[in-house]
C-alpha cells in the first residue's frame, strides 16, 4: 500500500536566511562558476543543564568564516572535457572554505509549564570551490555565504535533527 504524507510548511521561526534575490551570480567571467551549495546535517545535543525539548520554535542562524585558501588537487589538462556525473570538471585548484555555523535554537521545554528556552551551538564546516585551472595559489578571494533553509525537529527529548543548506560564492579580490 502506497502512503502519501501531506506535510505544509514547519512552524520552525529561522531567523538568518538570506534573500535570493540579492545573490549576484556570475557577475563577469573570473566569477562564472565559481560556486557550491552544500548541506550540513546535525544532531544537536541539549547542554545538561538545559531541560528536554517539546518543540523548537525558533532558530537563529549566522555563518563566520575561519579560513579561506587555495589548494593543488588531482587534475587533467586544462580544458579538459572530462567530467563527472555531476558535470564537475577537476582543474587542479579548489578553493578551501572552513567556517562556523553559529546558531541559536528557542525551545519549549517538555514542563508541564511549557516555559521557553535557548542553547547555543557552534557547528564547524568545511567546503570546496573548484576554480579555473590557471588559479595562482596566492590568490586572495572573498567569499559570498547564503544560508538558503534551515530545518529543525526534535529528535528526542534531548537531541534536535537540524539540516543548513549553505550557498557559497567565490569572487576574486
């Protein structure tokens, strides 16, 4: 027998999504392409002294870069028309991205008051940016952050499930 799950939109408040509208993609030529999405799942323990989780009704969220650098990878001639099944193409430069995911979730406790709480989680991550082959590594590039969602539930009554998906841009300085 086939289910059919009618799910609309979670109650989950966030609060740091940016706005599509405002990211500029490919402005010229040195940026075209020079992007990647990525999805950081994660199950959030509550601290000890924090009580069990009812439901989540808030999550705020922000993105702090720590280190951004270019790096030598495994590559083909330049111009090579291999790809992978994702239309990747391996130029033999990446750009390294590692940040925080700074995040602040507001709960309702499971008491019988119901009372509302916080907790505050730091979320490490790494990504990688395919750049042209001809990329000098000491190249300088700002990077572009845009968290596109954010889904949270609780997992049990002392864990929540939380998923960022993350748009990164690199643009040459």
């Amino acid at each position: 027998m086939k289910t059919c799950q009618c799910i609309g939109q979670h109650a989950v408040e966030v609060v740091g999504v940016c706005d599509p509208a405002q990211v500029a993609i490919g402005l010229n030529k040195c940026d075209l392409g020079q992007w990647t999405q990525i999805s950081i799942p994660e199950i959030l323990q509550l601290p000890c002294a924090k009580p069990d989780v009812a439901t989540v009704d808030k999550v705020f969220v922000d993105v702090q870069l720590k280190s951004i650098r270019v790096v030598k990878t495994p590559a083909g001639e330049c111009g090579s028309p291999i790809v992978n099944r994702e239309g990747l193409r391996l130029t033999g430069r990446k750009l390294v991205v590692e940040g925080l995911l700074k995040q602040k979730l507001v709960y309702t406790a499971a008491l019988c008051d119901q009372p509302v709480h916080f907790a505050h989680f730091e979320v490490p991550f790494s990504a990688f940016i395919i750049l042209a082959c001809d990329t000098c590594l000491d190249q300088q590039f700002c990077v572009e952050t845009c968290v596109e969602d954010v889904f949270a539930i609780p997992f049990n009554c002392r864990e929540i499930f939380k998923n960022v998906t993350l748009f990164l841009q690199a643009i040459p300085v």
